[in-house]
C-alpha cells in the first residue's frame, strides 16, 4: 500500500489500521511510517490505544517516531493523562523512542506509582530515558516506594530501572534495604545484586534475598567491597 497525499488513499491507509488482519494493519503503519504525513498522527495515536498485537502496537509507535516532533509531542503528553491504561502505556513507551526532553514534566509521580502494572513499567523505563541531570536522586526516591510490587516480572522492570539509575540511587536502594516490610527489603537487596553484577539472573537473585530475609539478614552485600 503507497500512502500519498491524495485522500483516497488516506480513506484507505486509515481504514487499513483498523482492518480485522493484523497483518494488514502492520503494513498500514508501515506504510505510513515510510511516508510521513503530518494527517496520521493524530490517526497513528488513537490506534495505539486500542491495538491488540504487541508487534502493531511497535510498528505504530516506530511510524510515529518517523514524524516531526513538533507534531507528535503535543498529542503523546495527551495521551498520558488519558483513562485507558494502553493509551498511557503505549503513549509513554512512544516517548522514550521519541526521547524529547521536553517530556520529562509529564512523568509524573502519579504515572510511576500507576495502579496499572504495564503503565508503571513503562513509565519507570521512559523516566530513566528522559530524567534531566540532577533529578536522577528524586527520581529514585520516587522509584524505591513500588520495591516489593507485583509479580517477578514487574519487580525486574523496577530494578533495571534502579540499576539504570547508576550510583545516583544508592542511597535510596540502602534505605529500603532496612524497610520493615520483608517484600520491599527483599527486592531492594535483589537489586543490590544486579547492581553489582549484572549478570546475576534475577530470579536466582530475588530468591537469595527472600532467604537472607527470611534468616533476618540486613543486607546481602555485607561485607562486600
């Protein structure tokens, strides 16, 4: 499909985007992402609000990316305040492809404590894209009070958040190391460790700070340099 300025094929490359076949809709993205045309923004946003498949949802998001700042920026900080949790979701994922600095206000405190877990890993990812030099402590400080939520899954995203962080987060990750909460000191010592090394396997990680926990361990790292 060749997306051009003539409105029959505008009519068809968005009612593509909203075809049955996912197929089709890929190509429709991709077709507009080749073309950049400042009418499918607003189109190409929608969508991503509502686009079932992962891989649509990526190909949307890379069409948007194709398109002039200028014209995407306004309606992606839109999206983020918007009640359906793919719309802030995808909208934040968006950004930290985007990668404008003058985002960074729209992350904020409600977005990275989101009640939604897919919202809120998203927006721990695209802070520590988009979080200006100097904010990185507040940032963390924000990023320790979700240690210990949601599944394993959702506790690995948060700590590469941390870990992304640098040394920047340490004071808050020791603080949270002695939080009352055996959930919370377990997963901020399993960020400890990846911190560390990198190239520890969370799973194996979370499990040894469950233990020291459970054994009344303060710390993982005691005694290490």
């Amino acid at each position: 499909m060749t997306v051009t300025g003539q409105g029959t094929d505008e009519a068809r490359a968005l009612r593509a985007l909203r075809d049955e076949r996912s197929s089709v809709r890929l190509g429709a993205a991709l077709a507009i992402g080749s073309t950049p045309d400042q009418r499918f923004v607003g189109p190409l946003v929608e969508r991503c609000a509502v686009e079932p498949e992962f891989l649509v949802r990526d190909m949307l998001t890379w069409a948007l990316t194709r398109h002039p700042v200028a014209d995407t920026l306004p309606l992606l900080l839109r999206e983020v305040r918007s009640e359906r949790p793919q719309a802030r979701s995808q909208a934040l994922h968006t950004l930290s492809k985007v990668g404008d600095p003058r985002a960074w206000p729209a992350i904020t405190r409600a977005l990275l404590t989101d009640a939604d877990d897919e919202v809120a890993r998203t927006a721990w990812r695209t802070a520590v894209v988009l979080v200006p030099e100097g904010e990185e402590a507040a940032l963390a400080a924000v990023l320790v009070t979700q240690l210990g939520r949601g599944g394993q899954e959702t506790q690995l995203s948060l700590s590469r958040a941390l870990v992304g962080l640098g040394s920047t987060m340490v004071s808050a990750l020791d603080t949270a190391q002695r939080s009352p909460h055996p959930d919370v000191r377990a997963h901020a010592l399993a960020t400890e460790r990846l911190r560390r090394d990198p190239d520890t396997g969370f799973a194996f990680a979370l499990e040894e700070a469950k233990r020291v926990v459970a054994l009344g361990g303060a710390s993982s790292s005691e005694g290490e340099s």
